[in-house]
C-alpha cells in the first residue's frame, strides 16, 4: 500500500479535573479529556464516565480493548476474532457493530477514519501503548460529538515526560504470541520528546485447512516534542505528534457450520486460504495550550490518514445460495460446501461448478480538522460557574475501490486465476462538518447543575465514480441540549441525574426517507466513596423516535443492500449500571483488593415493522434488539504483596439474539429471508488469571493465562457461520523502566 504524506495539528483538550493534589502540581495533561479520582475523594462531576488508569491497565496486560472495557458499566460488544483487531463496541444498548455508534478518540481528537461519512472503525489504535482508557455516557459525552446518544471512548497516549524516562516490555507466548514495546524520553530546558514502538504478533489460535498462518502482525510508531513556555499572563506549550501504524492479518469473515464447530471450532475452512488484511494509518497534530488558573484554551491541528486492502471470500459462482446459507443448510447446498471445505474441486470432469468470488475492499480516507477547547471559571452572583466551549470544524472522506477476483478450489487449494479481476464498487463519500457546544456547570451549595448544548451542522457529498450521474449532496443541522446535575449529601454520597438529545448523523449516500437517529436519553443514580469504599449505581432510559442501522459486510454479509441504512422507528433501551471496589488488608504485607462490575440491560422495540434489513426483517412490537446481553458482570479479585501481584478476573455475558424479526413475504411476493431468527449466541464465563513480581531494580516478570478454563463458545454467526471466542493463550513477559 502507498505511504502517504502526513499532514498537520494544532491540539488541545478541556483542561483536566485533577484527582488529586500531586497531579496538581504537575503539568497541564493535553490528552486526558478529563482526570477522573476513583480512590481519594466524591466525584462530584454529573454524568456517568469511568477511568481506566495505567496501573489498572497494567493488572493483566491486555492487548485487546474488548477485555479492557469488560471492568466499565454499560458496555456491550460483540467479538469477532478473538484478539480485537477490528473491535465491536456499543454503550447503553446501541449496536457495537464495528464500534459506528459511538465517539472514538485518542488523545481528544476524532480517530475513527471517516467518524462522519463511514463511522465503522476498521481502524482502531494499538491499546498496547495507552496509558489511560476514559468512558463517558450519558449528557456527560455531550461536548464529544457526533455520535452522542451511546457516549464517547478516550484512549490516552504516553505523555511527554519533564525528565528522562523510559522502558521496555518484551513477551512470548502460546500460538506464536510476541510483543516487543519500548519508549524513550527527556528534557532539555523548555524542550522535551517523546518516541515510542509496539510490535504485537500472532500465528493465531485456528486451525487452517491446507495449514497456514491464521493470526497478525502490526507495528505501532508514536514521536511527540513539546515546547513550554510563558507569555500574556498564560502557562503555554506547543506539541507535534507524529504517529504510524500498519498491520497485516489473515482474517476472515468465513464461519464454520454448527456441526463442524461443536467438532473443532478453531476450524478455518480451505476457502479462507488467501485472506488477507493489509492497513496503514498516519496522523499528524499539532497542539498549542494556554492556561493558567482560571482559564484554558486548547487548541488542535489534525490530520488521519488510513488504507485498506481486505481480501476475502465473498461469494460462490454458478449458485444463488449465499455463504450464509449454504453454512446454515450444508446438507440442501451439499456441492457448494463441499468446495468451501476443499473436499471438492471447482473444476469437477472438465465443467465448473462452483468458483469461488473473493473480493478486496479497498479503501483510502482521511479525516482533518482544526479543534478549540477552553474552560473559564468564574463567580457571578456569589455563584461558581465552570464554563466549558468548544467548536470544531472537521472534514472526512471514504473513497471505495472494490473489486472481486476468480480463485478454484483444486485439491484442497484456493488457486487464482491470473486476469480474473473486475470492478465492484467505485464511490466517495464526504462531509463538511462544523459543530460547537457551550456548557455551564453551575456550583449551588450542595447541588452542581450543568446545562449545555451541542450544535452540529454537517454538508454531506456522494458521488459514484462509475456514473457521474450518480450523486448527491445534502445538508443536517441539529442542536443537543442537555441538563445533568449532582446533588452531595454528605462527604461520601451523592445522587446524580441528567437528560439529553442523543443523535447518530446519516451517511452521505443515504436519501431523505433515512432520517437521522435521533433519542432522548434519560439517566439517575448515586455514588458512595469514603476512600476505602468506592460504588456507583446508575440507571439509564433511552427513548429513541428513530433507531437507525446499515448494512455492511461485517453484519449483512452477500446482501444486495451493502451499504444501505435502514429506519427501525421508535425503540426504548434502558438498564441499569453498577460498580463497587475495596481494598481489604489482611496484615501489614498483604491487601486483597476486589471489584465488581454488573449491567443490566433491556431493549423492546414500539411498533412493527417489515425491514429488508437482514438483522430486523418483520418485527413485532416488543422484539428485542439483536446482539444486545440482558446480563453482563465482571468480577476482580487480587492478592498483592509490596514485590508480587496475582489477580483473577472472572466475566459473564449471557447469549444474545442473533436477529430481532423473522422472515416475510411482501404484498409484492418477495421474499425478505433473516437466517438467524430465533438464533442465540453462546453465554460466556471467562477466566482470566495474571501474575507479576518486581525484581527490585532489575524491573519486572509477569505472567499471564487468558481463558484458563479453555472455554469455546460461539460469539457470533454473523456474517457467515459460527465463530469462536479465543483460546486459552499463555504468555510470560519482562518490563524494566526508568
């Protein structure tokens, strides 16, 4: 894939909440959105949000997002393979297909590759080398826009230290695991840098037919310089990030039969043999801040730029089964199976029967913009007020170049036919996007109240490159009020309460009849922390007048409609969210530290509907939305000595429904066929177990079992088959910093 040029930032973030009085004397943190305190005093912000801090993110050493979000509330996600390459993530019940619905950042800036025009996020930054991972839901992801009505996800990279420092951690494992990550910075006067590397790999924990490598390899670059200085009354300091990323996976969308999975569900069938990932991100921000102690402004320069080349299996010849039939029914499509597995050939006495189509996806875009931030405190009326604003004027674009491909199947081998290409699918899609918010919090007595409101106004373009006179432009505007609030009854306890307009924007291509998703989204709870016990309990309502979702190939699959979004009316979604922590010494050497973490969540659609959508085809009022778990619970235990660690993580996500409708027939006679009607996934209970011991100056050992109980269920069939969750993987490191 060509390397392309990057481009520019200028950054800046709210300024920080700190936690406590030793962060307060340390300088200003550009990539935190907000510095949340778990442990030393109330939380008194409104709103729900959680922090994941460094130390909490080192306890088990998680290189996938997925297991990382599995200790914060209210989080729903659907795997895919097994070691989060392509993350599936929803908050409060929106789907977590590709992780479209709600706001992805790093370090306060939009990193998704095109979060207006395809909000999917094919790309998704190597956790690895994060330092903090920060959720918000409800009004208090207001400022962080444009999907609003789930929340917004942060992920903080390493910051640029005041004094020398720097580390490395190395690990193997099982399945060919190794991850080499190393960073390195100092100070010269105002002067300081930052660089850092990650190199994560796997040959993967499926079997191949044929043999073969099912796993990854990606590669993670980050620099960072910043210039500190004074001037007008203002601490200041300027930053350029410079970051790259590439991967290369063998991944696949190809499931196994439920036969062949109960038989071995690491199973890869033969048809699968060329699939191929290749991607390439870049990003350049530029960031200027200025504060000092009651006002701050920040101030971001981006530029993303994201490729991908995706080659896979997307059909057969000479059949009008889809691959999700024939997984589903081997014995009606027993010709067509037969060749997936590589038990027959395409080639069959000098006649073809059955091809297989694999097609490459591939996609350039790029997402910029320019970003102002600020905070302002102040006393009006013997009134605190904190007021937050911002705007950002953000531009993106998705550029499609699709095409498929001949290969045979010949004696268990996926063979290409040379000359064989042919053009799918050329388009763009663009949105201009302006958008600003303005909120107040407002300090009276005991009660905080914030009320604010959110503006985005986007101008949106389409253009089929095959046809030219096949475009469209369109224009959104819409604003978001929202009112939130914290009541403290006393120094430990407090209640919390907010409402406000949550919205999901239409992609460019999307004619008039697809309105925008649009909710009201209610939340009420309280917060308990005396600084040995910490607990939140938070229930949420969200009332949407129009839910809406679209079809691709992660989730439809061969459907004709890819692409396509589609309107599913008035849905509630609502639930209810827990956390509790303690620390529990047993002697002077010894604390046992524990947590628990549980979600309830229910959805129901209002009215029926008759939807070509392959997920929803004809509902009833009542359905529940599919690839949502009622119940999800987390439980963390540890043991930990002033040298050693063990901790012990045991997760539970009940089943999931596959489909929310059921097959119809239009008044016209066509028949809208949903596959997995009354299909659930597979409820999990994984077992997770870590362990660490500091060897004084000489750094640290860990270990680590994820899975330890070796547990296999399916975690979907979408788009074709049954696929398994990960296996037990066993690894053992080394991390030595200064």
């Amino acid at each position: 894939m060509k390397k392309t040029v990057l481009a520019v930032a200028i950054a800046a973030v709210v300024t920080p909440l700190h936690a406590n009085e030793q962060s307060k004397k340390q300088p200003t943190n550009l990539e935190h959105i907000q510095i949340i305190s778990h442990h030393d005093r109330l939380r008194t912000e409104s709103g729900s949000a959680t922090l994941l801090t460094e130390v909490e993110l080192e306890k088990f050493e998680y290189d996938d997002i997925h297991r990382i979000l599995s200790s914060v509330p209210g989080v729903n996600i659907r795997e895919e393979d097994g070691y989060g390459l392509r993350p599936n993530i929803g908050f409060r019940g929106v789907t977590p297909e590709r992780s479209k619905k709600i706001t992805i950042l790093e370090d306060g800036v939009l990193i998704g590759p095109a979060p207006y025009s395809a909000p999917a996020a094919y790309y998704f930054p190597v956790t690895t080398r994060m330092t903090a991972v920060e959720v918000f839901k409800g009004p208090a992801a207001i400022k962080f826009g444009p999907q609003t009505v789930a929340g917004t996800l942060n992920m903080v990279t390493r910051q640029v230290p005041d004094l020398q420092e720097g580390g490395i951690d190395i690990a193997t494992g099982q399945d060919g695991y190794q991850k080499m990550h190393g960073y390195y910075g100092n100070a010269f006067d105002d002067v300081s840098f930052l660089v850092e590397g990650v190199h994560l790999a796997a040959d993967g924990f499926k079997d191949l037919d044929g043999g073969g490598n099912t796993g990854f390899d990606k590669n993670d670059l980050l620099a960072k310089v910043r210039y500190q200085f004074n001037g007008a009354g203002f601490e200041q300091n300027v930053q350029l990030k410079l970051s790259y990323a590439d991967e290369t996976s063998h991944e696949t969308y190809l499931g196994l039969t439920d036969s062949d999975f109960s038989d071995n569900p690491y199973r890869r069938y033969a048809a699968t043999q060329p699939a191929l990932m290749e991607t390439e991100h870049q990003q350049i921000m530029l960031s200027h801040n200025m504060h000092n102690s009651a006002f701050s402004l920040t101030t971001r320069l981006y530029r993303n730029d994201y490729e991908r080349d995706w080659l896979k299996l997307n059909a057969l010849g000479n059949t009008n089964a889809s691959l999700s039939a024939i997984l589903a029914e081997p014995q009606t499509y027993q010709a067509e199976y037969a060749v997936i597995t590589g038990e027959r050939n395409s080639v069959v006495s000098g006649e073809t029967s059955h091809n297989l189509v694999m097609g490459t996806n591939a996609r350039e875009y790029y997402s910029q913009g320019l970003q102002l931030d600020g905070t302002w405190q102040f006393n009006l009326f013997d009134f605190d007020h904190k007021l937050s604003f911002g705007a950002r004027y953000h531009q993106d674009e998705i550029d499609r170049s699709h095409f498929e491909e001949i290969f045979v199947m010949q004696d268990g081998v996926a063979e290409h036919i040379v000359g064989s290409k042919y053009d799918t699918s050329h388009n763009i899609e663009r949105t201009d996007a302006l958008a600003v918010y303005i909120e107040d919090a407002i300090t009276l007595d005991k009660l905080t109240l914030t009320a604010g409101v959110r503006g985005e106004f986007m101008d949106m373009h389409y253009h089929n490159k095959a046809n030219l006179n096949d475009w469209q432009d369109k224009k959104a505007r819409i604003w978001l009020p929202g009112i939130s609030g914290f009541y403290q009854f006393s120094d430990s306890a407090g209640m919390l309460f907010g409402v406000h307009q949550g919205f999901v924007p239409s992609s460019p291509q999307q004619g008039n009849d697809i309105e925008l998703e649009k909710s009201v989204n209610y939340e009420f709870g309280g917060r308990f922390n005396d600084g040995i016990t910490q607990f939140e309990m938070v229930s949420f309502f969200n009332d949407y007048s129009n839910l809406k979702e679209s079809c691709s190939q992660s989730n439809c699959g061969d459907d004709t409609l890819l692409d396509t979004e589609f309107n599913g009316g008035a849905v509630h979604v609502y639930g209810l969210e827990s956390q509790f922590a303690q620390r529990y010494p047993l002697n002077m050497q010894l604390e046992v530290p524990y947590s628990v973490v549980y979600t309830y969540t229910k959805s129901e659609f209002q009215q029926e509907i008759f939807s070509d959508f392959v997920q929803w085809g004809h509902v009833k009022k009542g359905d529940e939305l599919p690839y949502l778990p009622t119940h999800q619970a987390t439980f963390n235990i540890g043991l930990n000595s002033d040298n050693w660690r063990v901790n012990v993580a045991f997760k539970y996500v009940s089943s999931m429904k596959e489909a929310a409708g059921r097959s119809w027939q239009s008044d016209a006679g066509q028949q809208v066929d949903v596959p997995l009607a009354g299909i659930k996934t597979d409820s999990a209970s994984v077992i997770d177990v870590s362990a660490s011991y500091d060897i004084g100056q000489f750094g640290r050992i860990y270990a680590k079992i994820d899975n330890i109980t070796d547990e296999v269920n399916i975690i979907s069939r979408r788009p074709y088959g049954a696929r398994p969750s990960k296996a037990r993987q066993f690894s053992i490191g080394y991390k030595y910093q200064f």
